[in-house]
C-alpha cells in the first residue's frame, strides 16, 4: 500500500470524527481499510512461513497453518 493510500485512510477517520462522510467517502475508507487489512495479513503469513520451531529432538520444523 502507497504512503499516500494510508494518509487518505488518515484524513478520512479525523474527517468522520469531525464533520462526518459522504457516501462516497464512506465506500473509499471501507474500500481502502479492506486492502489495507488484506495487505497486512499476507505480511504477517509471510513472515510466518519463515519461523522454524525448534522440536524437541533439536530438528527445526515450520509452521503449520491450523484447518
């Protein structure tokens, strides 16, 4: 996500605390939150594939994502 992309999500939530949206500033902020929210989450899985937990016979295995 663009640094500008985040100040908008920026300006959008000091201006809902403020004076209120439009309609089409709601659908923009929801629509950034979402890509922002997905955004981070493949971060966060990505950094997880990555982490070896060490057993307790000294191998290293990775992570297993549950269900």
């Amino acid at each position: 996500m663009e640094h500008e992309q985040i100040l908008r999500i920026n300006e959008l939530a000091r201006k809902k605390k403020t004076v209120g949206l439009t309609p089409e500033e709601t659908e923009e902020q929801a629509a950034l939150r979402k890509q922002y929210i997905s955004e981070y989450r493949a971060n966060v899985e990505a950094q997880l594939r990555n982490v070896l937990v060490e057993q307790e016979d000294g191998t290293y295995k990775p992570l297993v994502k549950k269900g």
